[in-house]
C-alpha cells in the first residue's frame, strides 16, 4: 500500500515547510527566493562596458556607433508571474511505492510555489498529460499554495488508478510541444515557466520550447528514477510502457542488454540536454532518490552562476 495515497494539500504543505523550506532558509539564507523569481530584469540605462560585466547585456548598436562598448543596465521585477507546467502523465506514476515521480512533482511545485508566493509574486499552474487537464490562473498567498497542491495530489491519484484520460492502451503520450504552445497562449507578459516533467514526449516540442523562451525564462526540472536506466538483474520479466501500454518481454540478466540500455538512455539524456539548451533553456535533473533540498541547493548555485 502506497503510505502516500492519502496525503493532503495541508500535510503536504506542514511537512515540506519543517523538512524542505527551513532548510533552504538557513542553507541559502534566504538568495533562492530571487534565483526562483527567474531574471525578472527590466531596462533602465545604457553605461560604459566594464571588466567583468555580463556579455550578453553589449548594445551592440550603440557600441558600434560610438566605437565603445556599452552595456545595458537593468532592474529586478519583482512582480514576476511564474507558471509551473506540472507533468501528470501516468509515466509519472513510475518508481518506488513512496517516492514515485508524480510524488516528486507534488512536492517541487509546491515548495516553489510557497516560496514564491511568501515573497509576493503570483504564481499560476498548468497540468498536463497528452494535452491540457488544468489550468490554475496565477495568484498568491497560502490558499493557491494549497490549490497548486491539491491540484498536484488529486491528478497522482487519479493516473495511479484506471480512470485517466491516458490510461496505458490509449496509444498516446504526452505531447509537450502543445503544452508549450498552450502556455505561449496563457502567459501574456513575460514570465518565468517553469516545467516540471520526465520530457519523455512526442516528439517535435524543441521548436515551441525555443518559441516560448524567447519571451519567457524558462527552466526544466527532468523528473526520473534510477530504473529507467538501470534494470536489476531480476531475470525474464514483462517491461511495459506507462505513456502508450506496449509490453515487452526482456531478460535482465542479459549483461550485454542492461549495458545497452544504459547506453541508450545516455543518448537520450545527452540529446535532451542539448534540445533544451539550443532552445534557450536550462534544464536541472530531479531524481526520486534525491534530497530535494540539495537539488534546489544545487538548481540555485547554478542559476546564480549563470547571472552573473
């Protein structure tokens, strides 16, 4: 029995406050709330380029017409609106009994959500599997906290059972390039996006992702489990896939088959990276076996690094 099954917003809520966020206040005293708020920048003044300064902020136009490099100056927004695309696909019900991925995404959307909204900003939800299920417009305060949640929590259950509109057997996955395209259409002003998903999708969802970071910040939360890339020597089992039901027969205590399984989830992860990168976002990897405290440790030092 799954000792998860019935948690609730509230609990949900108390549990990562004592357990996550305390942490975060003492380890990051206090520099993630801004890192999360994403760029947030605003222009204000163009000044003399000094050693040091962020390339990516040259105005090439005054530089070339002046014959000195100049830089642009900018202030945080604080009103940001940040969206979390929240992956419920039933792929997400994969893992160990206590820590599946969709319990994963419960717990990330809800921290972020309650430090964000802690500091003032809006924050508003998207739940997805082959198209749109939810929309949350974006709001503050406890009570969106715990509609977030909730909202995180009722979908888990439901892909766990048989009444999903994706249930294994339809032959269909999900499909973040609508997602993407979708969000394109939601949020009008610019914002942060944050997606929180495993990215096993159809494919063709590079090109909306690129579409939507050139007006958004986007950053990806790749969601996994150790075993979908390292099978146990268990013998002849039936392997199925969550997205579309097909089964397969295997033998993991093929050597030769477990190495080139490992193999090709290197690829994949190793070409994802790669999408996500050209398309302009970053992309940080959650596991079901990580503290999620040193994974936003770690997701903020390198947020950090990259504004500088």
């Amino acid at each position: 029995m799954d000792p998860t099954a019935t948690l609730s917003p509230e609990r949900l809520l108390r549990r990562l406050e004592w357990r996550v966020v305390r942490r975060l206040d003492g380890l990051l005293q206090g520099d993630y709330r801004s890192l999360f708020r994403g760029m947030g920048l605003d222009f204000t003044d163009l000044r003399e380029y000094e050693p040091g300064d962020d390339l990516r902020h040259i105005e090439w136009n005054v530089t070339a017409r002046l014959d000195t490099p100049y830089v642009r100056e900018y202030v945080e927004d604080r009103e940001i609106t940040t969206w979390l695309l929240l992956d419920v696909s039933p792929s997400m019900a994969f893992g160990p009994v206590a820590r599946q991925k969709g319990l994963i995404v419960a717990e990330v959307a809800t921290t972020i959500a309650h430090v964000l909204s802690r500091g003032g900003s809006r924050v508003g939800a998207v739940l997805f599997d082959i198209g749109v299920r939810t929309v949350i417009p974006p709001a503050s305060g406890r009570n969106q906290v715990l509609r977030i949640a909730k909202a995180a929590l009722d979908h888990r259950e439901e892909g766990a059972g048989t009444g999903s509109a994706t249930d294994a057997g339809t032959g269909s996955v999900t499909d973040l390039g609508a997602l993407f395209r979708a969000t394109a259409g939601l949020a009008r002003r610019r914002s942060l996006v944050i997606v929180v998903s495993d990215f096993i999708s159809a494919e063709g969802w590079e090109r909306p992702l690129a579409l939507l970071a050139r007006r958004h910040e986007v950053v990806g939360l790749q969601v996994s489990d150790p075993r979908e890339s390292e099978l146990p020597d268990v013998g002849s089992i039936y392997v199925e896939d969550a997205e579309t039901g097909e089964q397969i027969f295997v033998d993991t205590s093929d050597a030769g088959f477990r190495q080139r399984l490992r193999e090709a989830a290197a690829d994949r992860q190793e070409a994802l990276e790669g999408e996500a990168h050209r398309a302009g976002a970053d992309l940080h990897r959650v596991s079901t076996d990580d503290d999620l405290v040193r994974v936003l440790v770690r997701v903020a030092g390198l947020r950090r690094r990259r504004r500088r």
